[in-house]
C-alpha cells in the first residue's frame, strides 16, 4: 500500500505544522486555557482563513475537499501541539454528520458558515448510562404539530457549552437499546427548555451536561439514523488515532532530549543501556501506533461496517496499549518533574489517556474485535 503524500497533501502538512508550531508552545496554550471559550478563537479564525475548517465538505459550498488522510495529517499535527479549539467536535463529529446524514440544503445552509468559523457544533449523544454503546438512548423524540419535540439529558458533550448548534441523538421509536428509531436531530443552542452546563474536561478541553426540556429541533436529519452516526464514529476513532500519534510521537522526542541532557553520576542518563532498552520500547511502540493509525484512515471509508469495524477497533487496542506505555515510560524517565503541572509531558499523557477512553478504551474495542473474529476472521 503506498503511503506518500501528494504534493498537495504535503503542502497541507507544511501549512499545519507551521500554524501548530508558531501557535502553541506549551506557554501560548496555558493562555489560551485560561480563555472564556477554553481556547483561542484568534486561532480558530486563523484555521478558517486557512481553509481547514472546510476540510472534510464538498469544493461547491467553499469546503477544501479532502478526505481521510487530509484528515490524518491535521489530526496528527493538533496532537503534537495539544489543540484545544472545537476542531473535532465541529468538522469531525457535526461535519460528517451533516456530510452523512444532512440534506443538500442543509448542507447548503450550515457548511459555508463552518467553514467561515461562524459556526460551532457539537453533537450531544452520550448519555450516562450508555458508556460506549452508540444505540442506547433513552433521550425522547416525538412529534408535536409539525415539529420535533425533545425530551432527556446528554452528558460529555465536546466542546457542547460554545457550541452554537447541537446534533442531539433521541429515540423516535423502539425500547432503549434497539438498534432501530435512533433519530438525529439539529437543535439551536439558545432553543427554550435547553439548558447546559460546561466544565473542563480531565486535559484541559471542555464539555458540557446538557438537558432538554421540550425542546423544538430545527430539523430532523433521519429518524432512523444508527449506520449515519456509527460511520461517523468510525471516522472520528481513526482521527484520534492519528491525534494520537502526534501526541506520542511529542512524549518521545521530550523524552529522548532528555535523556540527552540530564545528567546523574557524572554522565547523561541516556548513556545507562537499561534506559536506552526503555527508549527503544518507546519508538517501537510509537510506529506500531502509526502504522495501525494509518490502517484505520484507509479503512474509516470503507462502506461494509464489519471490516471497518475490524480495522478501527484493531487500530484503537493498539493506540491505547502504545500511549500508555509511551506516557509512562515518559513520566517515569523524567522522574518527577514528569508529574509537574509546570512541565508538558503530563499534560501529555493526560490527553493521551482521554483518547483511549473516548468511544471505547482499548480493553472494549479488543473485545469487540474478538466477537467480530479478529481483524482477518469472521465472527462466530
């Protein structure tokens, strides 16, 4: 399979590393943390005049065009400078909601105002009994008039309390875990009976509590929508796969400089061979990562849902297996300035740890694939 990036994939990739480079060194995002927002909507409007919040749509409403591995490359160079704007929640998550599920003339509406950084969505689907199964969704929706009306609660909305429009889940028929009457709803954030409460997440991002009261949508994108929304999930799990990537590839240059540096006993520590071994796990850890993340970008836009959910699954046990053997290998070579909330690597390895959890930690999705019969097998 080849790999290479195209001419103009590279100048994407340069374009990035270049914004991520001058925007956020470890000071700058301390700054941009300490924002009302929880990030920088100076850089926000930078990522629209660069086009990459048109990323993923259509060259006809003013998207960039691009597809998985467009995707890869900016998700990769965003878990190297610890991004904090709505990037995933808006253009992974909302965009390929509406990429998937939305009509041509929603589309029409909400994608120039996207990509113009005007609009911010989030999609609110967890509920906090759910866990990681995308089909249990008590959240109601019924028809009142010739409207939508909402009814239930939503928990760890990314980025849900700026969000100026909600995706919101609501069953419109069936019990609690079927899989069929999994509705998609669009919902204005300043909607009466809609209420939000947002807090910062465990590294540093923000989500919010979300509960809805007779809440009127503004659409319905399917009434049915399940194979819509675990498409996009897919989708989502091998950005953050990539994101991932970035983030490790980070702890393990900080980790080797230093290494280099820092000296005990008269000499550098890298120079003792037990932690040269260690540094060694480190590196092949890391391409083990990389090279199941790239599976899973190849394989996000596979139309047959086993196979891409083999594929997606395989990549995420390994993401988790490799950032936590990467974080704390990290952690513990730098010995405790490694736990300071003054040095990056624990910020690191937090959101290291927050992506394993996201949509299924690396034990439940090595479950999964288990009952689906392994990456090359066929379930029982």
């Amino acid at each position: 399979m080849d790999f290479d990036l195209t001419d103009e994939q590279r100048l994407l990739k340069d374009s990035v590393d270049r914004l991520v480079a001058d925007r956020y060194t470890f000071a700058q995002r301390k700054k941009y943390l300490a924002e009302p927002t929880g990030y920088a909507p100076a850089v926000w409007a930078e990522y629209a005049e660069l086009g990459l919040l048109g990323l993923p749509f259509e060259e006809t409403l003013g998207g960039f065009g691009g597809g998985p591995v467009e995707t890869m490359i900016v998700m990769e160079a965003f878990g190297r400078g610890l991004v904090l704007e709505p990037f995933f929640a808006t253009i992974i998550l909302g965009g390929g909601l509406l990429r998937r599920a939305g009509s041509p003339a929603l589309r029409g509406a909400l994608v120039p105002q996207i990509t113009a950084g005007k609009l911010r969505l989030a999609f609110a689907h967890i509920e906090r009994h759910s866990r990681y199964d995308l089909h249990d969704v008590t959240t109601t929706a019924r028809r009142e008039g010739g409207a939508w009306v909402l009814n239930g609660a939503k928990s760890v909305v990314l980025h849900g309390d700026v969000a100026d429009k909600l995706l919101v889940t609501a069953r419109t028929a069936g019990a609690q875990r079927d899989r069929d009457g999994v509705g998609l709803f669009l919902v204005d954030a300043n909607t009466p009976g809609l209420s939000r409460r947002g807090y910062p997440t465990q590294d540093g991002t923000r989500a919010a509590e979300i509960t809805l009261a007779g809440v009127r949508a503004e659409e319905c994108l399917g009434e049915s929508a399940l194979p819509a929304i675990e498409h996009v999930v897919d989708e989502a799990i091998a950005a953050l796969c990539a994101e991932a990537v970035g983030t490790m590839q980070v702890m393990n240059e900080t980790t080797l400089e230093y290494l280099k540096t820092r000296k005990q006993f008269g000499r550098t520590i890298g120079s003792f061979q037990v932690l040269q071994h260690r540094a060694v796990d480190m590196l092949a850890a890391l391409e083990q990562a990389r090279g199941m993340a790239m599976f899973a970008t190849v394989m996000s836009a596979e139309d047959n849902p086993v196979e891409r959910r083999k594929a997606i699954s395989a990549a995420k046990v390994q993401i988790g297996r490799s950032g936590r053997l990467i974080g704390q290998e990290a952690v513990q070579l730098h010995g405790g300035i490694g736990m300071t909330a003054e040095y990056s690597v624990g910020h690191y390895f937090k959101r290291m740890t927050v992506i394993d959890a996201m949509y299924g930690d690396a034990d439940t999705h090595l479950s999964r694939l288990a009952a689906l019969g392994g990456l090359f097998g066929h379930a029982a």
